[in-house]
C-alpha cells in the first residue's frame, strides 16, 4: 500500500465524517450542464450541514481543505434548493487545481472533516490505490458515493441472515469457498426482495449489482466471526499483526474478482449462454470466459466471427490493457467492470484498440456522454452473445 492512500486511510479513521465516491463526467464539468464541482450525493448532507437541505432555499459552508496532505483551498459546499435545482456541491478550488479534469473521472475522492471547518481532500487514481482502499473496506465499486460508515451498515434483516448463516460454519479459520458465499448472497437477495432466478434473465444488471453488494457485506460479517477471537487477544508481535492484515487485505481482492465471476457465470447460466471460464489459450492465458467454449475456441474450422471473449475487472481505470493479450483468435475484446467511470482519453485508446466496456446499466450515466453508445449493459451483452 503506498503512502498516499495510508495517509487517505489515516484521515478516515480519525475524521469526523467521512465520503467517497468515484469521480464523474458531472464532476469535471465535460457534461454540458451549468453545474461546478464535485457532486455530492444527497445522502451525504453530513460531511457539511446538521440538516438536510430544503427546496426553496440555498445552504452554504465555506472551508478549508488540505489536499493530498500537500496543498490547501478554500472551498464551498452549497446546497442549491432554489428554482429546479436540488443537489448538493463541493465548489471553489482556485485556479490550476489538478483533481477536476477528464483523466480524473474514475478515481475516488475522499473528502474527511477533521473539525468543523477543516476537511483533509485525497483522490486516489492508480489502479492499485483505488482497489487497496476499497479492500481496506470491503466496498464493492458499485456502493460508493456516500458517508463510509453509512456505506457499510447492514439491516437489521441482514444482519440476522448473516448470523443464521454464520452459525452453520465451522469454528476454525477455514473459510467457506467464494462459491458458496456467492450463492447464499443471491439466496439473501431472492428471499428478501421476493425475487427468483428469472430475474437474472429479465433485469441481470440490477440482479448482479444487489448480489455483489450483499456479498461484500457478508463476507464482511464471516471475518469479524473468524477474527474475533485474533482482534480481542492481542498477538504482542508487529510483525504477526502486519502478516494478519495484509492476509486479510489479500483475501478481500482476491475473493472479489472471483465472485464477480461466479455471479457473471450464474448470469450466463439463467439466460442460456454457454460458455467456457477460465479456459486456455495462447501462451498459458485463461480468459476469465470464451464463448461458446473453449473446445470450438481450438478448432481451426470453428469461425472466429462465432466467438466472444469477455474478462471480467472488478476496476479497470489503467488495468484493461492486461485483457488485449489475451485470446488471439478474437480480435474483439469484451472486458465487463464495475468500475464507475473511465476518462475519455482511456475510452478512446479502448476503442481503437478493438476493446468494449460492458457496465451495469446504471453505470453508463457515469461516463463521458461521448463515449456511452460505446458501451455495453450486461443485458445488451447476453443479447449480443445469442445473436451471435
């Protein structure tokens, strides 16, 4: 973890309240609209103001925020209540700010306030810094824009779930595998919100998005049970502790891109897709999915026009290019993220390089107007995939 996103870490933990979100075309201002500054989602009225805004009438607070432990603005949130607007700002940063410009979109801003009106900014935009600090969490790409402490709660429903579910397990330190854990996530969501496994046939975008948030949080609820016993009895060695924590660190990313693959191939499942994951290619590769298989893939008659390769990033800001090597006989890459967000230049150099995002569908919104008819849903990609 590099020092730039321990010191963001650091500023959370001793905040008073903390936000994140991912960084949007809305934000840098490349939309069209009239508006300025970071956007901050409505559930996030904390980080500035004892109350929530009212229609009819404008709410300001004017601050101080140091800056990647580095520099200071003096900066505005406002809440704008008057005439058709509703939405709350993040404004005023001084000219030559570096954080609002297009190969912005897609990193997290993390806005912390230390006290009343002194804040501490951070934007983390390498790969590995945004994905440290959503495992520092264990926050899903799609559940962020929010006050963090909010972000993780879990309903009383859920809680009770978990620790139904919890009981089940064994008492040592094995964990259930990446499978499992991803099945009784979907179980959750199918018996709270009265849905069934048609749902991933008619609406798998919102399916997969509300699987991998309940995952995350469930998982979330096996560590604090498997760890209870190691957080309350301290180890007396710093370096056990530091092996501990990147265990769990480690644990948290890996167990992440696994189940996006697990929920992807439970997609295809329910709408009839076949599909081969993880099969080899050339050069020792294993695409995380060809399709129809990997055997059609091998034979030389099999036209190439008939299959599909699709990876499968959790985040992809930098890291789509690791997709492009792979699969040689299909020129066309489909690489599917959660990732809200990817500046216009990345998505331009993913268009000439034969490569296509697919998004859950709400996602699209958050990028580059431009570059969205660009851009595939999941729903869009299965029928991309039979059409073939």
């Amino acid at each position: 973890m590099d020092n730039l996103t321990e010191k963001a870490l650091a500023a959370i933990k001793d905040s008073q309240v903390a936000y994140c979100k991912f960084i949007t075309p809305n934000d840098v201002g490349i939309t069209g609209g009239h508006q300025a500054g970071y956007h901050i989602h409505k559930n996030g009225y904390k980080l500035a103001f004892d109350r929530p805004g009212e229609r009819g009438n404008n709410l300001e607070k004017f601050v101080t925020i140091k800056w990647q432990d580095d520099f200071e603005t003096e900066s505005r949130f406002i809440y704008y209540g008057q005439g058709t607007r509703n939405e709350y700002r993040l404004t005023r940063f001084g000219r030559d700010f570096p954080f609002l410009n297009d190969d912005d979109i897609g990193s997290v801003l993390i806005i912390c306030r230390k006290e009343e009106d002194y804040y501490l900014g951070f934007v983390l935009g390498e790969d590995q810094q945004i994905d440290d600090f959503l495992a520092y969490f264990d926050l899903s790409p799609a559940n962020t824009n929010g006050i963090i402490k909010d972000l993780m709660r879990v309903t009383p429903d859920l809680e009770t779930e978990f620790k139904n579910y919890i009981r089940t397990l064994d008492d040592g330190p094995q964990f259930p595998s990446t499978e499992e854990i991803s099945q009784h996530a979907r179980a959750i969501i199918q018996k709270f919100n009265n849905r069934s496994s048609r749902d991933a046939i008619s609406n798998p975008d919102k399916e997969l998005v509300s699987w991998i948030d309940t995952e995350y949080k469930l998982f979330k609820a096996i560590e604090e049970h498997k760890y209870s016993s190691l957080v309350s009895t301290p180890s007396g060695n710093v370096e056990s502790l530091v092996t501990t924590a990147n265990m769990v660190l480690n644990r948290r990313k890996s167990r992440a891109g696994k189940s996006l693959e697990h929920h992807l191939a439970y997609i295809f499942d329910a709408n009839s897709v076949k599909y081969t994951p993880q099969g080899q290619t050339e050069g020792k590769h294993k695409p995380d999915f060809i399709m129809p298989s990997i055997q059609n893939y091998h034979l030389a008659n099999f036209p190439a026009d008939k299959l599909t390769f699709l990876g499968a990033k959790t985040t992809c800001k930098d890291r789509w290019r690791q997709v492009l090597s792979q699969a040689d006989r299909i020129p066309r890459k489909h690489l599917f993220t959660l990732q809200p967000g990817i500046s216009s230049n990345q998505l331009k150099e993913m268009k000439k390089a034969n490569l296509t995002l697919v998004v859950p569908a709400e996602s699209i919104v958050t990028f580059p107007a431009a570059h969205r008819a660009d851009l595939m849903s999941l729903v869009n990609f299965i029928s991309y995939v039979k059409d073939k």
